[in-house]
C-alpha cells in the first residue's frame, strides 16, 4: 500500500528523527516530497509504502509524539 501524507512538526519536535524512526520500527518506506522546516516549525509531506497495518500503527506513533499527521489526496496509485 502506498499514502501521501504530510506532517506538521511544532518547534520542540523539528529536530527528532520521527521520519527515520518511522521507518526503521513499523518497516514503512518513507519518501520525502517536500519539505519547509525551520527553527520553530517544519512541515514534510511524505509518500509511505508498507502493510496497511504498519502504515496504520506508524501514523498513531507520529501523532502521539506530537506530531501532527495530515492525509493527502488518498492512496497513490503505483506507476
């Protein structure tokens, strides 16, 4: 399975690797899109590719780090 989502960091989490431990604790593929990040704020929308289950148990992770999780545009479709 393949989402977009995009993620709004508040200043306290800019600086935690969130991405990389998403990827490495739940296997989910990350692909950074875009990304603006600053000292006080940063927003990265990514593509993930994964199990729906491992997609599913990493989003609730990223939210309850304080990070909040924005659904884009649905499941992409390969290709």
């Amino acid at each position: 399975m393949k989402t977009r989502v995009k993620f709004t960091f508040p200043a306290e989490k800019v600086e935690e690797p969130v991405i990389y431990l998403l990827g490495i604790t739940f296997d989910v593929v990350t692909n950074i899109r875009r990304a603006e990040v600053s000292d006080v704020q940063g927003w990265v929308v990514l593509e993930l590719e994964g199990s729906e289950k491992d997609i599913k148990r990493g989003l609730d992770w990223v939210r309850s780090k304080g990070v909040r999780v924005d659904p884009l545009g649905g499941d992409i479709v390969a290709g």
